[in-house]
C-alpha cells in the first residue's frame, strides 16, 4: 500500500515503553505520566514536528503537505482510532484493525473467541472437559495432587491460583495466530491432541501445555516469571512492556482475561480460579495505594469509546474468530457504532486477530483479502 501511494511508513515508539520513557523508571509515581491524553499528545508532537520540518526528522525528502494515516492493531488501533478523533485535522484516517476500544472489566469475551475457533475444529467440548478436571484438582485437591498435577504438566510448583492463571495463558498461545487456506496453528497445535483418542481430555490439555513450553524454549524461571503473581512486584527497571501494560489495564480499560462467571451458562476455556482476585489485588501491589480498584471502565468508555462516535475516515476491521472480538467495533452480537460509509465496520469471516494488517501471503483467506482492499480505497481516498 505504501508503494502504491507514494507514502513512507513510520513508526512510533510509545511512551514508558522500550526506550520512551520520560521518567527512568517504571514506578507507580512515575507511570502515572502514562495516560491516554499524553501518549496521544506524543504522537500528535511528532506529526507536527514531521510536517513542520521534515528534513530534520526524515532522510527522505518528505512535503510539508503530505497526509497523515494512522494504522494499528489490537492496542495501536486504539491509537490509531483516537488520534484520528482527537486530531482530524492533522490525521487524515484511520485503520483500527482489532482495535479493543470498548472496555470491559471481567473480559471473559476473550475466551469464548477462543472458543468459537475449538468449536469450529470439532475440539471445543473435549478442551472445556479439561478445563473442569484440572478444576477438580486445583479447586478441591489435596497439596500432593497439585503438586502432581503441576508435575505432570511440567510447569512450576505455584499456588493453584498462579497454576491457573499460568496454564491458562500457555494454551491460549496460538489463540492469536492467523488462519489461512492451508494452515491453521490452533487446530495443528491444539486440536490435534484432543482429536487422539487414546488421550483423556487433561492428558490432550497437558500435551499442549508442554507443546507450547518446547516450541518456545521457555524455562522454568521464565515460567516462574510468568506464572508467580509476585514475582517482581518492586522490580521499577524500564524496558518492562508487561508492567506498563499492566498499569493501563489497572487504570484505563480493564479487560481483565477470566473464567465466565457460572451464571452465564457458558463453556469454560480457562480455569474458574482465574477471576478477577487473580488480577485486582496486583494493582495496588505493583504501582500502589493510589491505583483505584476497581478500575472505573464505565468512566473510561465514556470519554474515550464515545468519542469516537460520530468521527469519519476510520476504518474498524474485526476477525470472526478474534479473542479480542468482543472488546472491538464489531462484537459477535452486533456493532457498537454504526456502518457508516465514511467509517465502515468490516468483520472479517474467519479471521484471528490483526489478520488483516499481517503481510500478503498466496494462501490469505478470501475475506482477509477482501478487508485488505476496502481499507486500500479507503486510504486512497482519505489522501487524495
């Protein structure tokens, strides 16, 4: 798309990530710097400072005229979309692709994407009955069948809520990776141990466990540290993108990844114990007792969701099969703002997440194509 339109593609560094940090450390005092307003601030200085002198920032010959789209997946679509709103002037469009703009405090909408991805292979059932034997264990066993359980699926010895929350986030490893016409890495990955019938579900559940250990060359002080909720709680270095990400879930949108509650009568995907006491009490342990818990999403889709109401030239893709699908534009049960023309919302038949910004491949799914190339006119559009 950049060659087609003349274009240079940039890429901004976000504050209190890698090397953007306006204050050297990654405290609580420190990170509360970290906001929306400021980091879309940034953003809008460097633009600016671009356009305004061009030859300072860039190697290439750049006009002072030229336009200015945003892209971003996941998170950055949420840049992308808010910069567009906040600066029309300055941005001309916007590509939100899987962009999880609406907040939710208890997501247990990621796992019934996950879900909708098992169920369309067939292994959806067989997965959840794993979920419900590891419960009988963690939830009502005895220390030595914990320690047994967690023996057997070759992960540390932690509490049997860190032990959930740490399988929990080992199986949903590929839950992000894209699909096309001849690959699929959930059903490759996953699916594929369920489907062996000479496995119980928790032995299938185990095998992947230790699938995505291997494949990852994970330790097991890298598991510990995944794992162990306590595990640098004071440790302030920079360059910790985990820590800042979750100080933006404990003061902005929440979006924390649990178990759905009983009542809802949905399938489980992910231990009962990973509930919202698994995440909350971290917030105030990491950044202190000036965090509120819990964080006022309600407040946050106010200013920020609603914003967005109403605002041309963005473009909000979703994939059917995407985690984040339910936190996005385009929800399984129906968008959240309108299909205009000027900002289309386009779900993307059996697509993961961000799959529409990943690079042309021969095997692409028809509907990832066809996003491709409404979002191509559009940008051609907005820059003309």
């Amino acid at each position: 798309l950049a060659q087609k339109t003349n274009a240079l593609v940039v890429a901004i560094e976000h504050r209190f990530f890698g090397q953007s940090n306006p204050i050297p450390d990654l405290s609580g005092s420190s990170l509360q710097y970290l906001t929306i307003e400021n980091t879309l601030e940034d953003f809008a200085s460097f633009v600016r400072s671009a356009k305004s002198h061009p030859s300072d920032v860039f190697r290439t010959a750049v006009s002072k005229n030229a336009k200015v789209v945003f892209f971003g997946g996941s998170y950055s679509g949420n840049v992308a979309a808010w910069m567009r709103a906040k600066y029309p002037r300055l941005i001309q469009g916007a590509w939100a692709s899987s962009a999880m703009l609406y907040g939710r405090l208890d997501y247990y909408q990621f796992d019934q994407g996950f879900g909708r991805h098992l169920q369309a292979l067939g292994c959806a059932e067989k997965f959840s009955q794993a979920i419900e034997a590891v419960d009988d264990v963690l939830v009502s066993g005895s220390a030595a069948d914990v320690v047994a359980l967690q023996a057997k699926f070759g992960v540390p010895q932690l509490t049997p809520q860190d032990t959930a929350g740490l399988l929990s986030g080992l199986s949903t490893f590929y839950s992000m990776t894209h699909v096309s016409t001849v690959k699929d890495f959930v059903n490759d990955n996953v699916c594929s141990f369920f489907s062996n019938s000479s496995l119980t579900p928790i032995d299938a559940y185990a095998r992947v466990i230790k699938a995505v250990v291997s494949s990852t060359g994970m330790t097991d002080q890298s598991l510990r540290q995944m794992g162990d909720t306590s595990y640098g709680l004071d440790n302030y270095a920079i360059d910790q993108p985990g820590r800042s990400w979750y100080y933006m879930g404990c003061t902005w949108f929440g979006n924390w990844q649990t178990a759905p509650p009983s009542s809802s009568g949905l399938s489980r995907y992910r231990s009962q114990l990973v509930d919202l006491s698994y995440f909350e009490p971290n917030c105030q342990r990491k950044f202190g007792s000036n965090v509120a818990i819990p964080v006022d999403v309600s407040a946050y889709n106010a200013k920020w969701f609603n914003t967005l109401r109403g605002v041309s030239n963005i473009y909000y893709t979703s994939g059917s099969l995407d985690i984040w699908r339910d936190a996005t534009v385009a929800t399984s049960t129906g968008n959240l703002l309108p299909n205009w023309p000027s900002s289309p919302v386009f779900t993307i038949d059996g697509a993961t997440h961000v799959q529409d910004l990943g690079a042309k491949q021969l095997n692409d799914l028809a509907s990832v194509t066809k996003a491709r190339n409404i979002g191509d006119a559009l940008v051609a559009k907005w820059i003309k």
